[in-house]
C-alpha cells in the first residue's frame, strides 16, 4: 500500500526522474509477483512432489515385506559399527548371522543388523526384504513422503521469491547505472562552465 501512495504521488512530481518511477514500478510488480507467484509455484511444486512421493510409497509398500528372522549367531563388530564410546541409536543394531524365509518362499541366510542389543542364537527380529527375499529398507511411509512435499513446495517457493527479487535488484542495478550515466552527462556539459562568474549572461 505504501508502494502504491508513493507512486501517486509521484506521477506529477518535478523532481522525479523517470529511473525512480521505473524502479517504484518494479518493487511494485515484485512484490506483488512474490504474494502471487511464489506461493503458486509452492502449491504446484508441493503438489506435483506429493502426488510422485505417494506413488512412490504404495510401490515400496508394494514390493516390500517385513518377514522374521532367526539370528544363527553373532558376528564380531565391523566397520558398520558405531564407536563403542559414542552413543548413537545404532548401538541398538548387531550384525548377526540370519536365516529368514523369503515372501516368495525360498529360504534366505546372510549376514544382517539385528535390532538386539544382545542377540542369541535362536532370537527372532524383523526384516525389510523385497519379493526375493534380499534385504531392503523399511518402505516410505506417508505422514514423511506428505511432509517432504510441504518441504519441497516451500523450498520452491522460497526459490520462486530469491529469482524474482533477484531480477528486482538486477533492473534496479542498470537503473542505478543509467542514472550515473546520465549524471556524467549532464557534469560534462556542465563542466567547462561551472563556478565562472558571469556564466550564462
């Protein structure tokens, strides 16, 4: 609104060079171009992110299963280990030796992370695996695809905002530089007469 009682003002005013009125113009138009587009851009982005998420979601809910597993034994710590001085929620994870049956029926043995602290011979725990039965991750679920979509839409939309106020200072920059122009200029033809008594008589 400021913006707006600014220009109106300053449409008859003597004193306003036609670079300010330009770059009045332009804030205008950015700021109305960032209330507009930036959050259309969002919502289409944020859209078109939750619509691929959530296909995504029912595929890996699709084609992934959770099966139990039977721990055969553990095996010594390795380089997938955390620090045994930190504490991370990995210390929760053991690599263990697993048997597990496959959804398509063939039984499966490999080296797996167990979530025991202390796994035994004999322990059952659960396991992602695909149709194969080959080891996979938990599927996406859709309260976190939804909220990397609000994530995704926001970022665009705040990238939408960054690009138009970018083009704003752009045009307001060769302004400046065309006001400086005109300003040396004007001093060059002003220049050989300047602060001489008599000048203009």
């Amino acid at each position: 609104m400021r913006a707006i009682n600014g220009l109106w003002r300053w449409r008859h005013n003597p004193l306003c060079r036609t670079t300010d009125l330009i770059e009045a113009w332009v804030a205008l138009v950015a700021l109305l171009l960032i209330l507009v587009a930036a959050p259309v851009a969002g919502s289409l982005i944020g859209s078109v992110a939750q619509d691929s998420l959530q296909r995504s979601v029912r595929a890996q809910q699709h084609s992934r299963h959770q099966v139990t597993a039977t721990v055969v034994r553990q095996l010594n710590r390795g380089p997938l280990d955390p620090d045994p001085d930190s504490s991370t929620t990995r210390d929760a994870h053991s690599r263990v030796l697993a048997d597990w049956t496959a959804p398509d029926g063939t039984a499966q043995h490999g080296e797996v992370l167990a979530t025991l602290s202390s796994p035994h011979p004999g322990d059952r725990f659960p396991l992602w695996t695909d149709d194969h039965g080959r080891i996979s991750t938990r599927p996406l679920d859709s309260a976190t695809a939804t909220t990397h979509a609000v994530l995704a839409g926001l970022g665009a939309a705040a990238m939408t905002a960054g690009l138009i106020e970018g083009c704003r200072r752009l045009i307001v920059w060769r302004l400046v530089l065309r006001r400086f122009a005109r300003w040396d200029q004007a001093w060059d033809k002003a220049g050989p007469d300047w602060g001489r008594t008599g000048t203009g008589s």
